[in-house]
C-alpha cells in the first residue's frame, strides 16, 4: 500500500504558516522524511465566496505549487487533486505537465474531474452542463498531446494540427487518473484512464460544497470497484486501473491507529493501491510533527 498525503498549502489561517516558501521547505521535507508515495494539491482557482462561507476551501495554482515543491524534494510525486480539467485548454494542461514532469524527472501524476461548482464555471467562462463531455474529449487531447511527437486533434472551439509540445514528459504515459464516485467517472477511468480516484464523502452530503456520488465506506468502495471490474469486462480492457482512494476515513469519522490499520487492510484486500492520509495541524510545526509521527507509526509498518 501507498500512502499519499493533501498538502497544506491551502491553509491561509495563521498568517503565513502554511504560504512562504520556507512552508514549501518544511513541508517537502517532513513528507518526503516520513516515506509517502505523493504530495496532493487540489484546484479551485476561483470559488465564490457563497460556497467558501458555507464550508469550502482556498486552493493555491496547482501546477505552481507541485514545481516550488518539486525544487525541495526528490523522489516524491507530484499529483493534482484533483485538477478540475475544463476550466482549461488541454493544451495549456498539457504544457504545464509536460514542463513539470522533464524538471521532476518524471515525478508527475494528473488526476482530473469535472467539478461541481457551477459559479467557478461560471467565473471561468466555461459551460458547466458540458462539462463532461468536455472531460471525455480534453482527456484524448491530453493523451494525445503529451507523447512528445507531433500531433493533430479537433477539439470543442480548437484545432490542433500538426502541432508540438516539446520537450514532451519524461514519463510515457503520465499517469492520468479520474477522481469522482459516480458510475460515470467510473466508465471514464477505464476508457481513458490509468487509475479511478475515488473519495469518501459524509453520510449527509452538504450540496452546499459538494457535488457527487455518495461513498460512506469499505461496502460503497466494494460496490464501485466491483462495477470497474464488470466494465472493463464489458469494452474489453485487460489492465485493471489503479485505486487510489481519498482518504482511509470518512468525513468526520472517529480515528485511531488501530482502526487505521484495519482499513488499510480492508483496502489491500480490495485491490486498492494507494490511499490518502489527511494529516491534522494548526500550525507548520504541529503538522510536520504529525506527518513525522504517522511514518513512524504507520508507513514504516505497512512497507
């Protein structure tokens, strides 16, 4: 098992803990020290305030932030998570990955949905009922986009041919993952993807910062898995995709290290392949001495 880990960047109370760069130092190092697989920044460039004052969070430019944090680090992967992928050209995605990954060595991991925020679609300029049919056809773009050769693609308002992005990623392909619950985003990370990134939500979804299928657990997860299995069957795809799962507890869920260990298990068995740890802390220094304590006590067993 994998252990990934949502960075804290976005954390704009206390004042400077978690945004300067010596944050980006810190951070890096107490993640990397403490053995995870990967580093997560999420993606709302423009929430408005209704959805923030309701619950919802700030998020930095990922792409800026997974390169500061690349300069501090050296094997850790660098994820979006996710990267809410119509708000952009794929094209633009595409050179901001390729970029990233030729500076990283090949560190980097896209995971990708279609949002829920219909004022950020807005603000975005960007229709938020086509969204995802705009996911579908910005995931070919970015395939195809992102093998360093030269290539051609007819896109919703954009044309490509005969175009380069060169130097192209170092990694052939970049894994490219599909966040969201619903059975649809499952299709899409068998048709499109390399991996499903699903993520558990509350047992009383707040439609005020959330959108999606409910997963309230191990049984949800089962049940999700278990329909990628049957769809892969289905279209005929040999691979099974990768499980990278949220986060080992729910929403609000009562913690403790022995129930962490049981859900790991429960995980493993299940076939997923990585999970996500959210780690508490106030400040810069109560959170890097909760990651250092979570890789001691966690990360270090299940190796």
């Amino acid at each position: 098992m994998k252990f990934n880990i949502p960075l804290p960047f976005d954390q704009i109370e206390p004042v400077d803990e978690f945004t300067t760069m010596e944050a980006v130092r810190a951070v890096g190092a107490a993640v990397e020290k403490a053995g995870f697989n990967a580093g997560l920044v999420t993606d709302h460039p423009c929430p408005t305030g209704r959805w923030l004052d309701a619950g919802g969070h700030y998020a930095q430019g990922p792409f800026v932030m997974l390169a500061l944090l690349a300069a501090h680090t050296t094997r850790l992967r660098l994820q979006t998570g996710i990267l809410v992928l119509p708000y952009r050209n794929p094209f633009t995605v595409a050179r901001d990955v390729a970029t990233l990954d030729k500076f990283s060595n090949g560190r980097v991991t896209v995971s990708v949905g279609a949002g829920y925020l219909k004022g950020e679609y807005r603000a975005m300029g960007v229709d938020f009922e086509q969204r995802n049919e705009l996911m579908d056809e910005y995931m070919r773009a970015l395939r195809g986009s992102l093998t360093g050769e030269e290539f051609t693609f007819e896109g919703t308002g954009y044309t490509a041919f005969g175009n380069r992005i060169q130097p192209g990623p170092v990694q052939s392909p970049v894994p490219l993952y599909v966040g969201g619950n619903a059975r649809r985003a499952v299709r899409r990370a068998v048709e499109l993807g390399d991996g499903w990134n699903p993520f558990f939500t509350s047992g009383g979804i707040d439609t005020r910062t959330t959108r999606t299928a409910s997963m309230t657990g191990a049984d949800d997860l089962r049940d999700g898995i278990a329909y990628m299995r049957e769809y892969c069957e289905k279209i005929g795809r040999a691979i099974f995709p990768d499980v990278v799962l949220g986060s080992i507890f729910a929403p609000g869920e009562e913690r403790s290290l022995q129930k962490t260990f049981d859900y790991i298990g429960a995980y493993d068995e299940l076939g997923v392949t990585a999970v996500g740890a959210h780690i508490p802390g106030r400040t810069r220094a109560e959170w890097c001495e909760n990651v250092q304590r979570f890789g001691e006590e966690v990360i270090a067993k299940c190796k």
